[in-house]
C-alpha cells in the first residue's frame, strides 16, 4: 500500500460506456496528478490539481473529465472512449506543486477500451 | 521541445554484473528524480538530487547529478534479482512551471 488508493484496478469499457477513476490519499499532501502510462511512451501528465484547483491540463480530449472535491481525492470520468485510450492510468500525490517534491505514485487502473 | 532522453531503452544483464542508466536533458535541469517501476508495479520515487556534480548513494544504487545539470546517471553496482524492473529519470525544469518530464525508461532485465 503506497499512501494513494486508485480503483478498480482494472477497468474494461465500451466505447459507449461512462465510467469513473478514483483516486483517494491521506498523505496530507496538497497537489494530485493523473498521469497515463502507455507502452513504449513517457509517463504523460494528463491533469494537476495544487489545493483542489485546477492547474495544469496537457491537452487531454474532452473525453477526459477531472474533478477533485477535496484535497484526498481526485476522479476521473471517462466517456465514450477510444481504444487507443487503453493504457495504465496512474494517479500520484505530492506534498506540494512543483520541484522538489516527488511523487507517491498509486497502483493505477489498467483500462482496457473495447 | 523540452525532452529527457534515457538510456539504453532495455538492458540485460547476468547477475551479480553491474548496470548503468543515462539521462540527458535538453536543457539545463533545476532537479532530477528517479524513480523504479516494478513489473506490474507503479513508479516508487526512489531519490532526488538537487546539486551540481551531486552524488548519493543509497545501498548499491549511485546516483549523479552532472555538472552542467543536464545530465543524470544511476549505477547499480552487483546486481541482484530484485533490481529488476524500469528506472525512470524525471527532469524538473526550474522554470516559472517547474514543470516535471519523465523519461521513458530504461527496463532492466538480470539474467540468472
């Protein structure tokens, strides 16, 4: 157990389905990340939230929806899915926003878009 | 754009051999971190180096910063069956976004 809890961890979707990521840490830590983990590519930031606001969006489709109601726990709603979407999505906590601080990665979800 | 290079990409090695990952920045570094990702597993944030020239040693892991801060190397000395795994380095840029760029890895495999 890492401090940050993601569930399901596994997740297989339709390309029509709704479904939801949670993450949730009581590290006491103050910025939250999404990340996606696909094969033979970086770790790409996807999301970053520094005291429950939004800093950071790399761009990610619309598909994508974040949210994070308090400083424990952070979503991510997912709809209508491609499958190049597949991919381990990693969810990570730092005590603060920007250097110096490193990563408390959870295990992720591995989602599989069918 | 702003890049962090690793290698090697793979890397095999007998056990009880030694091991070595680079990283090269495009740019001047503010903080490199590194992290180990076990098979199946999630990166687990092993140390950060802040320093010019810094070196830290934790058991037979040796990790450098470079002089010039664009550069970073991690040494595993005597490998063992549970080095195995994905080493990443992550450039922090020290900019106003102080933004953090993985690696892609180096997946080190020991051979028995």
């Amino acid at each position: 157990e890492t401090g940050v809890t993601q569930t399901p961890r596994h997740l297989v979707m339709g390309m029509t389905n709704k479904k939801s990521l949670k993450c949730e840490q009581h590290l006491g830590h103050n910025a939250m990340y999404w990340y996606k983990q696909s094969a033979k590519k970086p770790l790409e930031l996807m999301f970053v939230y520094s005291l429950e606001e939004r800093v950071e969006n790399n761009s990610v489709p619309s598909r994508f929806s974040p949210e994070c109601p308090n400083s424990s726990h952070l979503f991510l709603h997912l709809h209508t899915l491609q499958p190049e979407d597949s991919a381990l999505y990693l969810c990570a906590s730092s005590q603060g926003q920007g250097a110096g601080y490193g990563y408390t990665f959870g295990s992720g979800t591995r989602l599989t878009v069918v | 754009g702003q890049q962090v290079m690793q290698i090697p990409q793979y890397q095999h090695v007998q056990e009880g051999e030694d091991f070595t990952t680079y990283c090269n920045s495009s740019t001047t570094l503010s903080n490199i971190q590194w992290y180990k990702q076990r098979p199946g597993g999630h990166p687990v944030f092993l140390i950060q180096l802040v320093k010019s020239g810094e070196v830290k040693k934790q058991k037979r892991l040796t990790f450098q910063f470079g002089e010039a801060k664009k550069n970073s190397s991690l040494h595993i000395t005597a490998t063992q069956t549970t080095d195995v795994g994905t080493y990443f380095c992550a450039g922090i840029m020290g900019n106003r976004d102080d933004k953090i760029i993985f690696g892609k890895g180096t997946r080190l495999h020991i051979l028995p």
